[in-house]
C-alpha cells in the first residue's frame, strides 16, 4: 500500500509540473505523460 500511495504521489507531481514519466515498458525506456499514466491505471 505504501509503494502505491508513492507512486500516486509522483504522478500527481508530475502532473501539477507538467513534466513527462519515464517507466520501462517491454525492455525499452519510454515517456509517458503523467495524465495518460493515470487515465490507464484508472481502467486497469
């Protein structure tokens, strides 16, 4: 649960700052914006 909070945090930063995400998605590095980042893990 801490992890999660953690992660929802750095979102909602990112998001107030307008910078992009960088996760690893199929071995490869990619930028996500933190909005489409929240709008996936609200229909996961």
């Amino acid at each position: 649960m801490a992890l999660k909070a953690a992660v929802e945090k750095v979102v909602e930063e990112h998001m107030r700052d307008g910078q992009p995400l960088y996760i690893w998605l199929d071995g490869k590095v990619i930028e996500v914006s933190a909005q489409e980042l929240r709008e996936q893990s609200t229909r996961a």
